[in-house]
C-alpha cells in the first residue's frame, strides 16, 4: 500500500518522491502528530490525499480539516499550510504546466 512506503519519525516530517518528472511529481509524506508546513504558495496546483489519520489544511485562510480517504485540492498561487491533528500519512501531487 502506498501508506506502507513511508515511515514516522517522532517529532518529524517525512517524505518520500515516487515520480518526479516534468509533468508533475508524486510525494509520500509522514507527519508526526502537530507536525507540518508552514504557510506557503506553490506555482503549480496540487492534490493532496489523506492515507492515514487527520490533518488541518488552511487553504487561502480557511482551515479544512481532512481524514483518511478524503482530499482537496490546493491551486496555484492560494498560500496554504498544514498540521497534523494526529499522526498522518498523505499523498500529494502536484501537475505542472507544460
């Protein structure tokens, strides 16, 4: 499972890439419980799915609050940032323009 390909680190966030090309990327993240990314923008859209536990994604200042199975997509340009309201696994992909 793509859960299975990466691990947690106490107090850390893990990644793993599993394709990175032009046309995009695939990257596997692990996140120990209030862990996570500061608020930033990207310049490429981006999906984020949730694997395991729950996280909360603040989308153009708007908090989302995501579980396992469930995702959202983050566009370009919107600043974001996520934390992990317990330990999580997700996937994100994010699709560059040719």
């Amino acid at each position: 499972t793509l859960s299975s390909l990466v691990g947690y680190q106490e107090g850390s966030v893990v990644s793993k890439t599993l394709i990175n090309k032009q046309a995009g990327t695939v990257t596997l993240f692990s996140f120990d419980s209030g862990q996570g990314l500061s608020e930033h923008t990207a310049p490429f859209d981006a999906l984020v799915q949730v694997l395991e536990g729950s996280v909360t994604v603040t989308l153009g200042g708007v908090g989302h609050e995501l579980a396992a199975g469930e995702m959202i997509i983050m566009p370009a340009g919107v600043p974001h940032a996520l934390r992990a309201t317990a330990r999580m696994k997700m996937m994100l992909v994010m699709v560059k323009e040719r």
